[in-house]
C-alpha cells in the first residue's frame, strides 16, 4: 500500500473538491481589454477582424475551508465515561457527563495553547475535578445521568429515575461563575430525560423525555417534552411545563404514509402483558436542538422531527421518509475489503440522532446525523424456556428474553416474486445486512418489495417544513475507505476493518454547527469508526465537505484496552473564537466509549 507523506487533513480537503466541485466562492476576473486592430488582409485573403486580444483571466478564488489539530485532551478514567460535553465560557471550563461515576467532570480549558499535541494518542494535558450527583432527588431514588446544558451561570443535569419508568428529573446548579458548583434545586420531569437544551436567551430549558418502556413491555411510559421557565433571577421555575403527544393517538396510518416509523409489538402478548400501545407511547423524543421560538427534537426510532412552539406549547409532527440507495455507493458486505456496489431496492431510513440549527437568509435550517437505531429490549428469564413459555423472540445467556426486535437480515424476508428485494436475496452480497421487518411489504401480505437498513449514513439538512435540503449522500463511507483502506467500518472498541459494513457503517451521531469567520462549518462524529468529517454549510444549498480528522491507531487487533486513541465521538460542542484560550474557534468532543474528551482547534485556511 501507498503510504502518503500528508497529513490527512489535506488529503480530505484535495478529496472536497473532487466530491463536490469547486467549492469556492471567488470572483471571475474582470473582462480582458479589446485587442489591437489586426492587420489588413492581403487582397484574396480575410483581412484580420480585431480579435486578438485575450480574455483576462478568471480571478483567483477566495480561500477557503478549516483545518482541524488537536491540541488538549482530558481522560475521565473509565470505558463509557464522556458522553455529553458543555462549556462554560467566562470561565473558560469544559464540563462533561461521567456514566461510569454518576458525576460531572470539571476541566479548565483556560490553559490551552494554540501547539498541537505531539503526540495525540496518548497525551493528556487537562486536569480534571468533579461533581458527585446525589442518590436522590427528595425522596426519589435516581438511576444515572444523562446529559448537561449550560446558560450563563446555571448548569442543568437530566437523570432518569433508578426505575427509568419513572419520571426523572433535572438538577440545577449555580456558582460556575466562581468554578464551584453549587446544588440549587431538582424539578421532576418526564420518564426518561434524554436530552436537555437551553434556549439561546436563556429564558427556558427544554426536555426530550424518551419515555422507554420496560423489558417486557407491561410498563410503557409516554414520550413527552418538558419546557422549565428560568426566572430573571436566574434560578428554574419550581414545575416544567408537560407537552405530550396524546392528541396524535389513533393517527399512525397517517403518520406512516407521511414516512414515519412505529416498530413495535402492538397486538402480542409477552410475559402473560397483551399488549397495546399508542402513538404517544411509541415516540420517543431523543435531541433537542432550540431557537428563542421553537424547539426541534428527534424522534429517533420513529423516523420523525417534533417541532414545538415555545410561545403555545403548540407541537407539530413531521415524518422524514427514506433514503433510496440505487444511486449511491454501499457496503453491505463485511468481507474485509471496500465493497461498494449499488443496490436497486435498498433504502435508508434516516432515523437522526443529533440535531443542530442555524439561519440562512432569515430562515432556520436543520441538521442532523442520521445514526439510526432498533429497538431491542429483554427481560429476565429463569432459562430459554422461560423464554419462550413468554412468547419471546429469542434467548440469550447474557442478555435475557428478548420482548422484541424489529431487526433481521436481509435474507430472512420473505421476497415477493419479481421484485428488487428477491433479485438483492439472489445476488446474495446483501444476504447478512440489518433491516427492518416493518418497513417494505407495502400491501402487507407478509411478502417484501424492497429493503430498509436503519440510518442513512450521511448527515442532512433539512429546512423548516422537514423537506431535504442536502444530504452527503455516501460522502462518509467513501471518504473514509479513500483514506482508511478496508480498515474503514471499524467498530469503536476493537481494530477489526470492514465489522461494521453490515450494520449501520460508520454511524454519524455527534454533531453541530458554528460559524468561523463568514463561514458556517457543520462538524459530524461518527460513533462507530470516530472520525471527524467537516462541511462547510453557510449556503444549505451548496454544502461541501471542507476536512477530515481522526485521532485513532488503527492496528489490527487492538482493542480500547490499548489505549488506541479517541472513541465513539458522542457529543460535539463548537465554541467560538471570542470564547476560547487560543482565541481560535474550538470544538470539545466527547468520547464515549475510549472515556476522554478531546480538544481540536478549528483554523481558517
């Protein structure tokens, strides 16, 4: 193999513009001026016509685009640590969500440098405190945190009840101003917060409730939002506010033809439970991305955009339909090697996990990293036959009874004669990919048309009627395996190339949006190879990718424990030139599974 002498950071941005054209914004030159009078022709021969002179030459393009370098990195000591990353800006401090200790890691960033990390790897250059979170919240014993947000001096923390049933709840804290946080209340929210977000006046704190059910489905718990006023005091109003969905129940065969998704049992009986489930307990709002106005929240597993007023508490529902992959490059097959072919009858269902907003023009644009998610829940069993005495779907010895999945593979549907999905199964290249079971029998006779793979692998805009406005399409995949080789599609704990091709790919999942300079950069993580992808999205029209970063050994056969560099980018927070130590725009990752956070600081080129 060729091994290039260049960072990979310039090889992404000479890959931009053969992905995408051009990409620049210069201006042509000015007109050249007229050229001299030619001269008289010889009688019997054309005179000459005037035309000599040259057009001047097209003008330079402006420069533009990033380039991403590390230059801090904290570690949280533990697998599973860094999840949800904030920062506090008048003091310069990074806070981040600890799952493995039930705590709030404090990190000062005042002290970064502009010098990149000699070594990335291994370096850890930040200190870090903690906040213990208590145990209970009045007399309601708490299970584990979920995510943090910041507006001014308040720190807001979602964690669900220790019965994730119950309704959680979100503790607040003040005094970041003096870098010791201090409890100020907790205010009972929704089952499950999931995802937290201020506004950007600070006015209020909106709650994405997930509302999960338990294993065996005998407890199903509403998805809601929650919305917390802040008073001019600074401190959270004593009760949120409750948005629920209940208005939409008995409305799932609209909802499905606008291109929403409802996987679940509805109809079985498990665990002795027969089980019916409605609209409202089916979704499951996950992000939350908000204006002063408007809040925009994912609805992860149901394929859907929530959109609520903050005015009314008005809330609307949006379906987001598929993707068709005819047309793209997809690797289905996890043989070791880039696969890429295209597949008439293969769709996406985008599925987004993060979200981010910004404004073009006046209007607000959405973002997000189409990850895509299956539902999967067990329950305890005293063996396999237990299991299925419940009429569950299958054993596993670590797990428990599975109450259900809407995941199989490819080849386990039933084809209908002459369509695409029969011509997929005898190809045979697609025969272990993941699908869903819910979507493609579009007459329900129990026979399959085409295929569904959950996510789109690719991160969209969309704008504020939910349509798409650009998508990046198999920009991921093919950038990745362009650099990576057939060590692309890894998995996020372990080196082993091409082990995620048959299972969502890279799986974009952290994201967002800031602005550097006259530029709008969107910065997408993907959870599973932990690759950083850069596109410049200041026109939603006329998106480009701009760079690529990855701060991982990729050698075959090493595993987390080898400490192999940061993995599985969760969550990403830009934080602007004004705010930061370097006087450059940053952006702060969190690293789930490798437990660091990572600094990268974002330079104009």
């Amino acid at each position: 193999m060729l091994q290039s002498k260049f960072k990979i950071s310039l090889l992404a941005i000479a890959m931009g513009f053969v992905l995408t054209g051009c990409g620049l914004d210069g201006d042509d030159g000015d007109i050249g001026d007229i050229g001299t009078q030619g001269p008289q022709g010889d009688p019997g021969i054309d005179g000459g016509d005037g035309s000599g002179g040259q057009d001047g030459q097209d003008g330079q393009d402006a420069s533009v685009g990033v380039s991403l370098s590390l230059v801090a990195r904290a570690s949280l000591g533990a697998e599973g640590a860094a999840e949800i990353v904030q920062y506090h800006k008048a003091t310069q401090t990074i806070y981040a969500t600890n799952s493995a200790t039930n705590s709030i890691a404090i990190i000062s960033a005042a002290s970064i440098t502009s010098t990149e990390l000699s070594n990335p790897i291994n370096s850890i250059n930040l200190t870090t405190s903690s906040i213990n979170l208590p145990a209970t919240a009045g007399t309601v014993p708490l299970g584990g945190v979920t995510s943090i947000a910041i507006s001014g001096n308040l720190l807001a923390v979602a964690m669900s009840a220790a019965t994730k049933t119950d309704n959680g709840f979100i503790l607040f804290y003040n005094g970041l101003d003096n870098s010791a946080p201090a409890f100020l209340d907790s205010i009972e929210v929704g089952a499950l917060p999931d995802s937290i977000a201020f506004t950007p006046d600070g006015g209020k704190l909106v709650v994405a409730n997930e509302g999960e059910p338990n294993g065996d489905y005998s407890i199903d718990p509403e998805g809601t939002l929650s919305v917390i006023d802040i008073l001019a005091n600074g401190e959270p109003e004593e009760t949120a506010q409750t948005v629920t969905f209940t208005s939409l129940n008995g409305t799932q065969a609209d909802l499905e033809a606008q291109g929403m998704h409802f996987p679940n049992p509805n109809g079985s009986t498990i665990n002795g439970n027969a089980i019916t489930i409605t609209v409202a307990q089916d979704l499951e709002p996950e992000y939350v991305s908000t204006t002063n106005s408007k809040a925009y929240i994912t609805l992860q597993e149901n394929n859907g955009l929530a959109i609520l007023d903050l005015e009314d508490l008005s809330v609307q529902v949006i379906g987001l339909g598929s993707k068709n992959w005819s047309g793209l490059n997809f690797d289905g097959q996890e043989n070791g090697a880039v696969s890429f072919a295209k597949y008439e009858g293969l769709n996406g269902v985008y599925m987004p996990d993060t979200i981010s907003n910004y404004e073009w023009k006046g209007a607000t644009f959405l973002v997000t990293a189409n990850e895509g998610d299956a539902r999967e829940y067990f329950f305890d069993v005293a063996d396999e036959a237990a299991c299925t005495a419940a009429m569950g779907q299958s054993y596993d010895a670590d797990d428990g009874c599975l109450s259900y999945s809407d995941e199989v593979k490819l080849k386990d549907l039933t084809a209908q004669a002459g369509s695409a999905l029969e011509t997929l199964q005898m190809d045979g290249r697609l025969d272990d990919l993941r699908v869903t079971s819910v979507l493609g029998d579009t007459d329900g006779n129990g026979e399959y048309e085409s295929a569904y793979t959950y996510g789109a692998r690719s991160f969209t805009i969309w704008d504020q009627n939910g349509l798409v406005v650009f998508d990046s399409g198999d920009d991921l995949e093919r950038i990745s395996a362009s650099i990576h080789g057939a060590k692309f599609n890894n998995d996020n704990d372990e080196n082993a190339g091409d082990s995620r091709s048959e299972n969502k790919g890279p799986e974009p999942e952290a994201l967002t949006v800031g602005k550097v300079g006259e530029r709008t950069y969107a910065f997408i993580g993907t959870e599973r190879m932990s690759g950083i992808f850069v596109y410049d999205v200041t026109n939603p029209f006329d998106a480009f990718f701009a760079d690529y970063v990855i701060n991982r050994d990729l050698t075959e056969g090493s595993t987390v424990d080898d400490v192999i560099g940061d993995l599985a980018p969760e969550s990403i927070l830009f934080v602007a030139g004004e705010d930061s130590a370097t006087g450059e725009a940053l952006i702060i990752v969190g690293n789930e599974v490798s437990g660091t956070v990572s600094v990268y600081q974002v330079t104009p080129n």
